[in-house]
C-alpha cells in the first residue's frame, strides 16, 4: 500500500520565484509555475508560465530549482539558480495581446544538469490540473481557491519554497464575467503574486 501524499505536499513544488533584473539594474520578482505541454506518454515540453507584465522590461531573469535525492524526494535546502540572460530571447508570449501570459522552456536546462548528474524536484501542472466546462458549472457561486507565489517576493529562501494563500471566487467560475472566458477571485493579493496557479 503506497502512503498517501497531501496534494499541497506537491503542489508547493510547482511553483518558481522568478527574480527579473532590468537594463539599469533595477530588480523586481514575480510568481511562475512549471507547466507541461504537448504532453504524450512518452514525451512532453516543460516551460515556466507567468504573466507578459512579470517580464516586461527585464533583460535578465532568474530562479531557482530544488535537487533532488536519489530515492526522488526534493533536497530542500539544495537548490540552484537559474540564470536566463538576455530574458526576451527566452521568452514565448501569448500571442493574443490580451492574454497576459508568456512562457519559458525549460527543457534543455532539464537535459544539460541530467548530463551533469544533477536532477531537478518539481511537480509539474499540465493538462489533468486544468478545470474542465463540467466541472465550473458544477461550482457554486462562491468556492474556496488557494494561491501559490511569492507575494512581496516573500518566500522560504532556506528550502526554496513558496507562500500559500486562501480566497474564494467573487464570481461564479462557470460563468463568462462580462463575456470574456474568466472570473474573479477574492484574495489577498501582493505585487510579486503575479503569475501565481490557482487551483
């Protein structure tokens, strides 16, 4: 029988802090998480996801990635930067300006540190994580969320983790707000949440 594991458990190792550095110096961070496209049995395109306006202006950004043991538990208190130069070369946006989103792969990043003998714990989001039409309408008007970032840029430095926040959606999640494919959630909500998973 396998021990059970509290989501939460997994879900805090989801998310990155993303450090960004502009032309001048100057420094801001934001919330990111590791999320999973093209996903196959076999294969799949790992990128960090955070918002356009996270980035915007940063010609450097930076985060960090938790090793991991032998028997593939996170090392915490291990962790190693990840330094992205020239950031925009990085950096795939959403195509439909409206959509304030962008990505950043991270699988050759992924390949070079398993060639060096390292590897990376993160538990990453993909397509099963994503709420389906069924499940919105099923949703009452108010429903508890959970935030994970790093609001203020706060975070456990030590052990490379995020801060956990609750809230609750202010409008229904199955209803398009105002006509647009969203709705509102009531949290509390800091400069540096930008770009913090939902769920």
């Amino acid at each position: 029988m396998s021990k059970f594991i509290h989501p939460m458990t997994q879900l805090i190792h989801s998310t990155v802090r993303i450090e960004c550095t502009g032309a001048k110096g100057e420094k801001s961070s934001g919330s990111g998480y590791i999320y999973l496209f093209c996903e196959t049995e076999s294969r799949a395109i790992p990128c960090v996801i955070t918002n356009k306006h996270v980035v915007q202006g940063a010609v450097q950004g930076t985060f960090h990635l938790t090793l991991r043991k032998e028997d593939g538990t996170p090392d915490l208190g291990r962790h190693e930067p990840v330094v992205l130069r020239d950031l925009p070369r990085h950096c795939i946006a959403h195509p439909r300006p409206a959509i304030d989103l962008v990505a950043f792969p991270i699988g050759p990043i992924l390949s070079s540190a398993t060639k060096d003998g390292r590897s990376y714990h993160f538990v990453p989001l993909g397509k099963a994580t994503l709420a389906t039409n069924e499940l919105l309408d099923s949703l009452p008007p108010m429903e508890e969320i959970v935030m994970i970032g790093y609001p203020n840029g706060l975070w456990d430095e030590l052990h490379n983790l995020p801060i956990i926040r609750k809230g609750i959606t202010a409008t229904h999640p199955g209803l398009r707000l105002n006509g647009k494919s969203e709705f509102l959630i009531d949290a509390a909500c800091f400069p540096g949440s930008s770009g913090s998973p939902v769920f």
